[in-house]
C-alpha cells in the first residue's frame, strides 16, 4: 500500500512508487490542464478534502508552482477564500477582476493585491463533493471574465474529475490528503520549442529510415520521402556535405559519437541550422550493425543563433522557470550580479544574492507570475549602485533583464520602486516590505474570524478552525490564567486524559508553556529531543513538535495557546513571525471574550430570575412555555411568556422587548411586574395592557414593546384577547385544523399614552389549543410575514396530535438547528382540557 492508503503499481520506469495512485493522478492531470485550456487561463490547481475534513489540499497544479502559492496549500474549509466558497457553496464562484475581487473577497484583494480574475468550481459527484478546481487569468480589458460556455466547460472539468474520483473512493483506491501528501505538478501545454527527428543510416547501401519530424525538418512530406540517403543530402548547404561524410565514416570506424552541425537550405533560398547527433549501435551477434548509424537531428529554429546574439550583449538577460529558478544567465548578468554562473543556475535569485533577499523583490516576481503583465523596479545592490530589472512573464515561465541605472536616483527611493522608461522611479515614496504570499492572509483572515467571534468559546473555535490547517497541526488546547494558575479552557486533538496533568499548573512550574507565558515570548520546540533536553521529564504525549503562544492583552497574560504537530515539523522565520503575530490577536480577542461572558452571566441570571421557573397546574387546562435565546449577540433578550391565576380566570401573557441585551432584559422585568400586578388587580384585558402602556411611557422607555394577553375562562372556555403589535395568536382546533386568529389589535407599547387596545372574544371547543408567540419563531430571511404565519400554522397542525410538550419542542425544531439566529424566542401552549360535564350541569346529558 501507499502513504495515502493506495495500492501502488510499477511505474513507467520499472521502479514501484509508494505514493503512486496511476488512475488518481492522470485525472488529476487531464482535469487540471482541461480546465487551463478551455478558459484561456495561465494557471489552474485542484484541492481536495483532507482527511480530517477541516481543510483543502492543493492535489494538483498547473502553471502556478506550489511553491509560489505558499501558505495556500492547505486551505481552511471555513475560509473567506473563493476555493473554499465554491467548496461550501456548490456554486462557481466567478470574479472578472480585481475590482470584483476587491468587493467580494477584500482580505484576498489585500494579501495578493495583483491584477487577475478567477473562478473556482466543486468538483463532485452526486450528492458528494470532494473539493474544488480554480483557474487564474490575466484580466481582460473589457472586464468580462469568463464567457458562458467556458464557466459551462470549466464546471464540466470539474465533474468528470468529480466522477473519477467518486469511482476510486468506491474501491476505496483514493487514499486521502494531508499537509504531508506532495501535489501533481503539471507545466503548461506549448508547442515544441525543439523538434527532434530520429533516423537509421546504413552507411553501406545508403539507405536511411526517418521518422515523420526529420522529414518535416527537411522539409519532406513523410509520403513522398524514397528512403535514400542520398534526398536528404541534396537538402544540405552543399559546401557542408564533405566534412559531415568525413565526420560519420570517422564515427563509424572509431566507434565514437558523431556531434555535428549542418545547414539546411530551405525553399526560399535560406537556411538554417540543425544538429546531428549519431552513434554505431552496439550488436556483436549482427555484423551488419556495424555499417549502421541511428541517431537524431535536432531542430532548435533560431535559439542557437538567439542565444549566440544576446551572449554578446552588454546588459544582464536571465531566464526564470515558473518556480522562479534562474534556468539562463548570459555572461553580462554574472558581471552584473558579481555571482558565477553555477551560483546561479537552478537557484532562485533572492536566495543567492543577499540583497535581493528583501521580500519586496520577491513580491514583485510574484505580481508579474499572478497578473502575467511585465514588472519593472529598482534594485540596490550595495553599496550603493542601482540596477533597473524588467521581468517579462509566459507561459513557461519568465524572461527579464537586468541594467545599471545610469541617471541619478533620489535619495529618498526605496527598494523596489516600480520604474518607467529609462529607469527612472514612478514613485519615490519606499513600497513597504510584502510578506510571502499567504502570510498576510493568514493574519486577516484570522482577525476577521475573531471579530465575529463573540464568546470566549466562539474565540476558540475560530483559533481552531483557522490555526490547525493553516499550518498543518493536528491538537490545540488554550489554557487561561486564573489566579496565577493556568486552567484549561478548550482544546482539539488532544488527549483530555494528557491534559489533566497540566491542569492548575502554577506560573512559575518550569514547563514550555509556562516559560513561554512568563517570559511573553513565543516557544518554538521542533522535535521531542530538543523538549526533552530542554525540559527533562516534560510528558510530551504523540506529538512530535510544539508551537506555545503567550497570549497577553494590555501588559496582563490571558492565557496560553499550545499547537502540537504529530510529524516533526519544522517553523521557518516567516512562520514563527505570523505565529506570533496571531498570538497578539488571540489574546486581545479572548480577553474581550472573557469580559462578555462575564457579561453575560450577570445578565442571564437577571432573565432567568425575571422568566417564570414553573407554571402553574390549573383545573381543565394544560400549559407549557419555552424560551430559546438568539445564537448570536448576547443570548438574551426581552421576551418573555407568563400564566398568572385570578379567581375563576387564567391570564396567559406573552410579550416581546427590542433589543438583546441586559437593558432589553430590565425593560422586560418592568413590564412582567406591570402586567402581574393590573392582572391581579382585576382589571378587564383591555385595560390591563391600557395601563401597561401609560406605566412605560412613564418610565421613559427607550425601547419599545409588544405583547398579546388572552384572558382564559376554563369552565366556559371563553377567551378574550388583547394585542399590542405583536403577532396573532393560532388555534388548533380538535379535529386537527388549525387557524390564524384574526384578532385587531393596537400598537406597540410606548408609542402613545392614550392609546386603545380592543378585546375579542371567542369561546374553545374541548381539546383546541392556543398558541401564543413572539416573532423570533416565524420571522425568516427574504421571506414575507404572511408565508412565515402559514408555515407555522401548518406545523400546528401537523405536529398537534403529539402532545403539548411533544408540539411545544416540535414547533422550536427548526428554530435549534440555525446556528445564526439572531432573534430571541418565547412560545406559550395551552390545551383547553375541562373535565366531562355530569347530568345535572347545564348542557349535560338526563
């Protein structure tokens, strides 16, 4: 079996690969360069779902290096990232340009501030997707992105790579991914830059097989070539002739390799230059071989004579491979860069010259690859001299330039001032320092992530979601100090069993996360022999390697974050730098988390001691109430249901307070007790809300409220019902319909002193129900107050045969599944159940 899980089979070259999965990757393969081609892009990649479900694995790519994509390589699936959207969405995800970019994916726009359009597409099967396929291209003038047809195509790709992949996770031949699996690296179709021919010579008879490119070369039709040496020769330059006939007999007889160069005539009275490469096969058992020559002839077009010319030139020219490699260097360059050229050969330029390591330079090869558009800037090479570098990208990679500055440059230039003409600085204001690709997305995304997170476990989660497959890490566990002692508040992956060790460990305990917090500086530990040497006796669990992020808000350590690795993983200095970057804004997010559910602990404590903890039990009726905070925001709010007993009369009270917070909360106590006491007072419906409504306008409200009393006679069922602003109440009648009541009501409370509120009556039959509610159980998103009323009404009355508690908990069903409500609920139940009348009661049977 494979790394991932795939029965490998022997390679093309007769050597089995561990990791190789044949059928995996040549869909990998088709499908990638598919989708480059049928949409005109420079760049195209496919991620797939890693095992642990929490992120994207770049599996393939195809004229963007992974090692240009950097920190993109692993992809949070919850990330604001349009491969991800497509993930999560099922949809394309189409950005024409930067602008588009910019207003739909600002973060994105911010971290690779470059001119491109992408579109990102699922790729699935069925009801299963198994990630995303996404394409890049230089913007077009007019804006439009992709046509129809090619986002048609595009999706096309994507599904039959989806089918493929479905098929293999049936045989379960699909293995699965992870920040350990290496991508498919694919380079961009092109036409030959070289053509070789092959060919056969019998030396003695002349006879001579071709293949179909030498006789292009010659410029034959492969139909019309006779076979004879002798057709092929009257092809070359004719003073040629003699010297290559005395160089293949001196092959044939000494046995060495013939390397020679011909010129072949072309129709136009032209020619051009070709090499012959050849060699006498070795076959003792067949004396014939010896007459024979087999070799090739090598085509390159201009390239020789391209290469020969711009070896003379004064300036530096260079040839980058798409990874940025120097693969051609002239002569010129190595003066101009003072490195030899072995020193520069398959090395990337920042990595060889110390001054160009600035990431700015970097940063601009970078924009020249993603918006494939020429980048000119200054360079200073110490100590102070200016070169001008022009880099002009392709398909296959990237040719430039490199030249003295032979004007004066300001002062105050900077490095890497994007320049015009002759060299001069566009701007002299210094570009500030681009980080790596990726990195700067990491910090914003994360930050965002923790803006909208609210509690202290929301902070958590959003770390979780974020840090682990960002850098590949599998546990994280964030411990907060509490009186001088860290206590665990969360964690994933790891071991709660492990973790209990740790817990209440004293600050000054010398252990990795305890120095790391004291000290505030961050600890980076990449294998168990520098902990254990560090730290003897530390108990180190399955990890392999440690991140321990000091988290301090305001000079006052929160906490500690610890992120473990299962493999040994290795932190270069940009990543130690991010790292510690994010531990700043965890700690300033979990401290401010911490201050809310404090918070919020006070102010639940206020509503649940407003909210009634038990109804009353009540001669011939059957009541149950529920409240269901919002899931977003504080989780309390101003609603609120009540059932108060008055002599021969129920009153049932449901009421609502804008706002969710602790003032929402007072405002709600205030208008409990009101309701409470008018009710035991006696007061008539009416009235009862009358002069709820004069009290808070006397109290100076600043939020406004509404509510709905019904006022229940048990013994003759009759109801009367008062609304102010709020929702009308249904009914469920026995035979299982059910009903919107269509009751007038008044207006909210706190608008007007004098305001009316009118009473309706009706009576229930035995075994109806009334439901009493605040808008937060029907009220949905881009939908009307009329469908949200039928669609209760409906679960009325298909979930009503269930029982009271049974309907109560089925009605809240849908609302406990959204995770982003922001609206707070309350939901009363009655069910007019009066005993059987006897004989001698009024409308009882004799």
């Amino acid at each position: 079996m494979s790394a991932n899980g795939v029965a490998s089979s022997s390679s093309p070259f007769g050597v089995a690969d561990a990791g190789e999965a044949p059928e995996r990757d040549d869909a990998l393969v088709s499908a990638v360069v598919s989708a480059v081609e049928v949409t005109g892009a420079h760049a195209g990649s496919v991620f797939l779902l890693s095992g642990d479900h929490h992120s994207l694995v770049l599996a393939a790519a195809c004229g963007t290096p992974p090692s240009l994509l950097g920190g993109w390589r692993r992809i949070p699936v919850n990330s604001r990232i349009p491969v991800a959207e497509a993930y999560r969405s099922g949809h394309i995800v189409h950005l024409a340009g930067a602008e588009e970019t910019m207003r739909r994916f600002p973060q994105l726009s911010v971290a690779l501030p470059y001119p491109f359009g992408s579109a990102s597409v699922p790729v699935r099967a069925g009801e299963r997707t198994f990630g995303a396929m996404s394409v890049v291209w230089t913007p077009r003038l007019d804006g439009t992105g992709l046509s129809r047809a090619q986002r048609h195509q595009l999706r096309s790709a994507a599904d039959r790579l989806g089918t493929v992949l479905a098929g293999l996770s049936a045989r379960r031949a699909l293995g699965t991914y992870d920040e350990r699996t290496a991508p498919v690296v694919v380079p961009m179709p092109s036409a030959p830059l070289i053509r070789v021919g092959l060919f056969d010579w019998n030396l003695g008879t002349g006879a001579l097989t071709a293949d179909d490119e030498l006789c292009a070369i010659f410029g034959i039709p492969p139909r019309e070539f006779d076979g004879r040496s002798a057709t092929l020769a009257a092809r070359i330059e004719p003073a040629d002739l003699p010297g290559f006939r005395s160089a293949a007999r001196a092959a044939v007889e000494e046995g060495h390799v013939l390397a020679h160069c011909l010129r072949i005539r072309d129709g136009g009275g032209g020619h051009r230059t070709v090499e012959l490469w050849g060699r006498v096969p070795e076959s003792p058992d067949d004396p014939e071989a010896s007459s024979h020559l087999i070799g090739a002839v090598l085509d390159s077009g201009s390239g020789m004579a391209a290469v020969a010319a711009i070896e003379r030139l004064a300036d530096g020219f260079f040839a980058l491979s798409p990874d940025g490699r120097v693969t051609y260097a002239n002569h010129s360059l190595e003066s101009l860069l003072r490195a030899r050229h072995d020193e520069l050969l398959g090395r990337r330029p920042w990595d060889v010259l110390p001054w160009l390591a600035d990431p700015v330079y970097e940063d601009r090869y970078r924009a020249a690859v993603v918006s494939q558009q020429p980048v000119s800037f200054l360079v200073r090479r110490p100590p102070d001299e200016w070169l001008v570098f022009s880099l002009h990208p392709g398909a296959q990679g990237m040719t430039g330039w490199a030249a003295p500055v032979r004007q004066p440059v300001p002062a105050d230039t900077g490095p890497g001032a994007p320049v015009a003409g002759e060299g001069l600085p566009v701007s002299l204001s210094p570009p500030p320092a681009a980080p790596r690709v990726g990195s700067l997305y990491r910090v914003l995304q994360l930050g965002s992530a923790l803006t909208g997170a609210v509690t202290a476990r929301e902070v958590f989660d959003a770390v979780a979601d974020q840090l682990l497959p960002a850098f590949g890490g599998q546990k994280l566990a964030i411990a907060v100090v509490e009186e001088g002692r860290l206590r665990l508040f969360a964690q994933r992956g790891y071991s709660k069993r492990f973790l209990a060790r740790f817990e209440g460990t004293p600050l000054h305990a010398r252990l990795p996360v305890t120095d790391a917090l004291t000290s505030g500086a961050p600890l980076f530990v990449e294998s168990r022999e520098e902990l254990l040497e560090k730290y003897p006796g530390t108990l180190v669990g399955h990890s392999n390697s440690w991140a321990f992020l000091p988290l301090i808000a305001s000079n006052r350590p929160v906490g500690a974050c610890m992120l473990g690795f299962d493999d040994v993983h290795r932190f270069p200095d940009e990543e130690r730098g991010v790292l510690t970057a994010l531990g700043g804004l965890i700690a300033q997010a979990l401290e401010r988390a911490r201050l809310y559910d404090a918070e919020f602990a006070l102010a639940r404590g206020l509503q649940n001691a407003l909210l009634p903890h038990r109804l009353p039990t009540l001669p011939g009726l059957r009541v149950t109430g529920r409240y269901l905070p919002g899931t977003r925001g504080m989780d309390i709010g101003g609603d609120w249901y009540d059932v108060v007993p008055t002599g021969d009369e129920v009153a049932l009270i449901v009421g609502d307070v804008e706002g969710h917070n602790v003032a929402a909360a007072a405002a709600m106590g205030q208008l409990r007790s009101a309701v409470r006491a008018f009710v035991t007072a006696g007061h008539r419906p009416g009235d009862v809300v009358a002069s709820t409504n004069r009290l808070h306008m006397d109290l100076d409200p600043a939020l406004l409220a509404s509510c709905c009393y019904a006022s229940f006679h048990p013994r003759s069922g009759r109801v009367r019902i008062v609304r102010a602003g709020h929702p009308p109440p249904l009914l469920r009648l026995p035979d299982g319909h059910a009903e919107i009541l269509d009751v007038p009501g008044g207006p909210l409370l706190g608008i007007d002193a004098t305001a009316h509120f009118p009473e309706s009556e009706l009576r229930l039959a035995p075994g109806s129900v009334l439901a009493l509610y605040t808008d937060g159980l029907i009220e949905r998103r881009d939908s009307d107050i009329g469908s949200d009323l039928d669609r209760l009404r409906a679960s009325l009355a298909r979930l009503g045969g269930d029982g009271l508690e049974d309907l109560a908990d089925g009605l809240l069903r849908d609302a406990l599944r959204s995770s982003d409500r922001e609206d707070d609920i309350a939901l009363l139940l009655t069910e007019y159940t009066p005993p059987p009348r006897t004989a001698t009661e009024p409308g009882g049977s004799r």
